[in-house]
C-alpha cells in the first residue's frame, strides 16, 4: 500500500490528463460549479487554495477576481499549475502546512479543501491550524467525497480506513492508498472539535443520476458571529 503522497506523486501526470480531457464527468457536471459558487458567494478577497492539485480551482477563482495561493505537495502539480497561469504556488505538503509559519496569521478570507481530505489525524491537525490561517469571521470550505457513495453493499456506515481502488477513474491508475471514510455526523463532530462553526452542509446532485455527487461543507471559525 502506497503513501498518500508517494500515489498522487505517481498518478500526477495521468491526474492531468484525466483533468483535460473532462473524463470526470461529475467534476465537469456538478462539483466544480459547485465549490466556485461556495467559495464566491463569501467575496473572498484572498482564498488559500489546500492540496490544489493543477490548479484548476486557482485559475477559475483568478478569472473571477479572486486572489489566490495554491499549496500542493507533489512537485509536479505545483510545476504544472505555475505553468498554466499566474498565481502563486508553493510546494508544501499538509505535514508542512500545519508547521508553517510564513504567512501572518489571518491571512486569508476563506481556506478551501477540494477533495484532498484522506488522512485521519492530519485532518483533524490541518483543520485545527487552519483557523490560524483566516481572519476572525474567515470560511472554510471542504468538498469531500459523500459518504452515501462509498457506502458499499454490506458496508457498516461507521467511519474507518478504506482502501482507494480509483474505481471511479476512467484510466489505470496505479499505487493504491488507505483513505479514512467518515460519515457525515463524524464531519460535523470534527468540524465543531476543531473549532470550526457550520455554516453550510450542501449535497450537490448529479444531474444525470439524481445522486449526491459530493458533500460540501461550508464553515466559520466558532466563536465569531455570522456575517453575511
Ligand atoms: C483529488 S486531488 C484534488 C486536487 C485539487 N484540489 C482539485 O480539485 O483538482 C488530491 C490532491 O491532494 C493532494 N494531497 C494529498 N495529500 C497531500 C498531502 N499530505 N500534502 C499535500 N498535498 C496532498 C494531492 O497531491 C492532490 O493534488
């Protein structure tokens, strides 16, 4: 079983591939729209971008004025993605991000996590250090994978390890990894433990199946009032 990272340092370049040729069709169809619209709707001036991949989710906010800065830590999606477009990327791995201590704190308007989220206890630490991140009445938002999807025939819905087996990919990916499933009351529970106030629990659909196509989840840190 591969490392996180070490299997998205693998599948990189066939992820970019995959990417470009629109071979996701719930991407193209419903999430993408979907965390855009999350994320705008806040006027967010400044937007981290966690885990942005080659980012794609970067150059759509910039064309809507947004400023953004993308972290990744596979070298290849942060070289592919200064290669696409202006923004700032850095290379820096969840491990890292949580340590880091370069930007001032609150920062940002809004942190995003777009279906980057696998880890256990690195999630709840990145959730935690992400209020750092953001100033007092900041967002977060995550786009996770819904839990009713990976709820196979048989499956208790308890969270728990599950091993990747890129069966919802077009293309022969290799390198699988352990990702931790959590249901959608253990999301809320560590959004609340991390401190972290819900705002928003939204379930985009497939518009062909009808069926969730993610769980988005939108967040302000606890404590600080709502602002609309
Ligand atoms: C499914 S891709 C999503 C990428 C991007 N957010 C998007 O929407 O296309 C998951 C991303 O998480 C990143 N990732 C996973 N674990 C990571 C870690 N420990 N540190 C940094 N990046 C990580 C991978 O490199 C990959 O780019």
């Amino acid at each position: 079983m591969a490392a996180i990272l070490e299997s998205w340092e693998a599948n990189a370049r066939q992820w970019i591939e995959v990417l470009d040729a629109g071979e996701l069709e719930s991407r193209r169809l419903a999430t993408n729209g979907s965390v855009v619209h999350a994320i705008t709707r806040w006027r967010p001036g400044l937007v981290l971008d966690a885990g942005c991949g080659e980012g794609w989710l970067c150059r759509a906010l910039r064309e809507l004025g947004i400023d953004t800065v993308g972290v990744d830590g596979v070298p290849e999606l942060i070289h592919e993605a200064r290669m696409r477009g202006e923004g700032h990327y850095e290379l820096l791995t969840f491990e890292e991000l949580v340590r880091q201590a370069q930007w001032p704190a609150a920062y940002f308007d809004l942190v995003v996590f777009n279906f980057c989220l696998y880890e256990k206890e690195l999630t709840r630490n990145l959730l935690q250090s992400a209020r750092r991140w953001v100033f007092p009445s900041g967002r977060l938002v995550i786009q996770t994978l819904h839990p009713f999807v990976a709820l196979g025939t048989g499956r208790p819905y308890e969270d728990g390890w599950q091993v990747e087996s890129w069966a919802g990919l077009p293309r022969a990916f290799s390198h699988p990894y352990k990702w931790y499933y959590r249901t959608i009351s253990s999301w809320l529970d560590l959004l609340a433990e991390c401190g972290w106030q819900l705002v928003q629990m939204e379930e985009p659909l497939h518009p062909k199946t009808g069926r969730p196509a993610s769980l988005l989840i939108t967040a302000q840190k606890a404590g600080q009032g709502h602002r609309h």
